[in-house]
C-alpha cells in the first residue's frame, strides 16, 4: 500500500479528544498536548498475533519502515506527532494470544506548544478526503467497578511467597508479579471520557488509548526526536502520605530503602544494557531521584543518548522490551516465572505502547495503570491490572498494599 499523507495547520484546537471516536477512541496524551485520531475510519491495521518466527515489534518495525519509504508525505510543520503516524500497543509476553498492533488512522488531530493541525492519511489509489472533521459532545456520565479477578489478593500473596522463595534459590534476582482486577460498564459508554478524567488527574503521566486499551503511564520506555534517544525508569515505589509530614517521612523512606534502590539498580542497568547496540554517547543520572505523582512517589532515572544510523523507535521499543521494571532480573527467567506464577495471560499489560513517525521518532510508554475493554453481549467487559517489583525481602502483604496504590487512578476514574 503506497499512502499520501498531508498535514496542516489549523486553528488552535482546545480539546482534542472531542474529536476521538466515543467507542474506540485513539489518543495519545500529555498536558493537555498529544495526539487523537479524528472519527473511526483506519487506513490499516499491522495486526500480529501470536506463533510468528520474528519477535512481533521486529515484524511491526519492518512492515512500517517499508510504509514510510513508500508513503508521499507532505508535512511544512516537523513537529512531533505530524506527517505519518501509526498508534500502537504491543503485548508484554510474545506467548500472549492478544495481538500487537499498529494503527494508521486516516485523520489525525494534534497540538504541540499551542500550534494546532490536521493529517489527512489515505492509499494512493483512493479519494481525497474532502469533509473536514467535527467535534461531539461527549455522552452521558457512566461508571464501572472491578472487583478481583483471576489472582486474587490471598493468591497474589502466595505468588510473592513463590517468587521469594526463587528469589532464595538464587533462580532470581528480582520478579515484577501482577494482579487483576475485572469488571464492566454499561454498552455505548463514552470512553472519551475514562480518557480525559485520566489525562486531567494525572497530567504527568502519559494518557493512551489504543485497540481498547486506555490507561495513564508515568514510565516512558523510549523516546526519540531528531535522533536524541531519552528514557526514564521507574522501579521502586510508596504510596503518598495523608498530610505533609507523612509525605515527607514516605519520600525518605523510599530514597533511603535498599529494598527499593536495589530494585531500580537491576531496572537501569537492564535499560543501559538494550539501548547500548543501538546508541552512541549513552549516558544515565548517577542516582534516582524522587518523581512524584498524586498518589505515589517513585524512584526514577532518566537516560539519554544519540540514535545509531538506520534505527527508529519501534527498533528500541523491540531492544528495551522487558525491562527489569516489568519483568524482572534475568530477564529470560522472570518471564518464565510469571508465566507460571500469574494465573492470566497479561496481553498488553506492561508492554509497549505509544506512537511512530515516518522519520523514526516517537514516543513510547510501557502500558501501565490500564485496563483493556472489550465488548461483551450486553455491555463492556474491563480488565485491569498492576503489579510489584520483588526482590529479597519483599514483604507479600506490602507488595499487595502497593498494587492498590497502583490501582487507584482508574479505579476511580471508573467510579
């Protein structure tokens, strides 16, 4: 397929997922700045389930780049998030039976530092698109609880008493184990609006929606813009205190855990270690600082180095995926053992999820504080999911406290 893409400047456009498709939207969201396809028509979908030989993202990655080679793009603005994009969401394992996409929509709305615009994508061989999109109102209020799911909070204990006890046996270093929520929500409910209550509570973290999964992630994978490859990682984790004398006492404490620091070590290290083939001048702060969120603080790196000649982000979201952050230390290992310690398939869940231009650059976040929806016979069937890093001395209990911490922004954004 050879595409035309045109973009141009708009007026300013305040709310951009008014223009998102209520039932599917496909946003992607910082700030109020980002990224939403306008309405439900899709040029094409690289859809890859499982049992392929190539890991999936190599699969993604090569089927896009020969995309853009092909593509005729006209695009005078070069800002991050014009011309050619695909949305994508990878699945954490390559066993999982959910796929891994990459989305082309056929209209893009963006905005970047106050400047506005419109992508028009479309095969060579069709129509021009003549209708300019409009924006809708967005439906009415809804709300959904979860309750437990597959792993229930005792078993999610036991999983962490199983993960020590590998931990012991010298199987592992660390273990990144994850629990699940279920539930639903009425049919025809906005998703609009999940996303916006996600992206207004918590502006720091990256709101997604993709292929039904929408979330709020404050871990970036992998960015890259004009050839500068910046990373943050995040791994060890307290929830914030009632007041502020109880704020100050949590955010010591985490800085000061040997629990929490030798966790986020074995997380930078395994960053370093992927990005390492594909960069030059590599370098990671010399130690974490605090990031806080409104509901948690975590320790967190940031990483930055300068992309090696014929390499794209989907290259490094392919090298850096597992990371020790959602996995574990070694890393074959800790897949092994969630496989077996976790009684669900984590789809994409703790995998990749974020956006790719023609030119390489993009922004990728690993997909956490999320659920996937799906519709059932009489309603939406939701999914969610959160998970803690396990190491020696993880406390089962504590482990279980800090995924509810986790849980929290969508649970209430549902409610």
């Amino acid at each position: 397929m050879r595409l035309v893409v045109e973009t141009r400047e708009i007026d300013p456009v305040e709310d951009l997922l008014a223009y998102a498709d209520p039932a599917r939207p496909l946003a992607w969201l910082r700030r109020g700045d980002g990224i939403v396809a306008a309405g439900d028509e899709v040029v094409t979908t690289i859809r890859i389930p499982a049992g392929t030989d190539a890991t999936r993202s190599a699969i993604i990655a090569t089927a896009w780049r020969k995309l853009a080679q092909d593509a005729a793009i006209d695009d005078a603005l070069q800002l991050p998030g014009t011309g050619l994009v695909g949305f994508g969401a990878l699945t954490f394992d390559e066993d999982s039976a959910a796929d891994s996409v990459l989305v082309i929509p056929s209209t893009i709305i963006g905005r970047h530092r106050g400047r506005s615009w419109l992508t028009s994508i479309r095969s060579a061989d069709s129509a021009a698109i003549a209708d300019p999109p409009t924006a809708s109102a967005y439906g009415p209020h809804w709300a959904g609880t979860l309750g437990p799911g597959a792993q229930s909070p005792q078993r999610y204990q036991d999983s962490v008493r199983g993960a020590l006890a590998r931990i012991a046996d010298g199987e592992l270093s660390k273990i990144v184990l994850a629990r699940d929520l279920t539930g639903s929500i009425p049919a025809g409910s906005d998703l609009r609006r999940l996303v916006r209550a996600l992206s207004t509570g918590y502006p720091d973290t990256w709101a997604f929606a993709v292929d039904g999964l929408i979330g709020a992630s404050p871990e970036t994978l992998v960015t890259v813009k004009d050839r500068t490859v910046t990373a943050r990682v995040l791994a060890g984790t307290i929830g914030r205190g009632a007041d502020a004398d109880a704020d100050t006492a949590a955010s010591a404490h985490l800085a000061s855990s040997t629990k929490d620091l030798d966790e986020h070590g074995y997380a930078v290290q395994s960053v370093l270690a992927a990005l390492r083939p594909h960069t030059r001048a590599l370098a990671a702060s010399e130690q974490p600082f605090l990031l806080k969120l409104p509901n948690l603080f975590h320790l967190a790196t940031d990483v930055e180095g300068e992309l090696a000649d014929g390499e794209s982000a989907l290259d490094l979201v392919g090298a850096l995926h597992p990371t020790a952050a959602v996995a574990g230390t070694p890393t074959p290992a800790a897949i092994a053992a969630i496989r077996e310690l976790e009684p669900f398939d984590r789809g994409r869940y703790a995998g990749p999820v974020g956006w790719v231009d023609a030119a390489g650059n993009g922004e990728w976040a690993i997909a956490l504080r999320c659920a996937q929806f799906a519709p059932a016979r009489d309603e939406i069937a939701v999914t969610a999911y959160a998970g803690a890093g396990i190491v020696a001395g993880s406390d089962p209990e504590s482990e279980l406290l800090e995924t509810r911490v986790k849980f929290r922004p969508l649970v209430d954004a549902l409610a």
